[in-house]
C-alpha cells in the first residue's frame, strides 16, 4: 500500500512541476514576444520621423 501511496505522490509532483514550468514557459514566451513587438514599434516610429524630417 506504501509503494503505491509513493507513486501516486511522484506521479502527482511530476504533474504540478510539468504545469509550472509549462505556464512560466509560455509566460517568458509572452514576454519576449512584447518585447519584439516593442522594438518594432520603435523601429517604425522612427522611420516615419526620418519621413516627416
């Protein structure tokens, strides 16, 4: 009955770790894409300034 109580508990942890680190994944992905889309934005500012000038 132990072992099977312990396998549970390994399967469950390895589920939670599995989720955790999934969601903290997308979220860097999330934030690198803002990123990208900050520097572009940047770069096309700037681009219609040098237009305007």
């Amino acid at each position: 009955m132990k072992e099977i109580l312990d396998i549970l508990i390994w399967v469950g942890f390895g589920f939670l770790l599995f989720v955790f680190l999934r969601g903290f994944n997308e979220s860097q992905v999330q934030k690198h894409k803002d990123k990208l889309d900050e520097v572009e934005k940047r770069k096309q500012e700037k681009k219609e300034e040098e237009k305007t000038v």
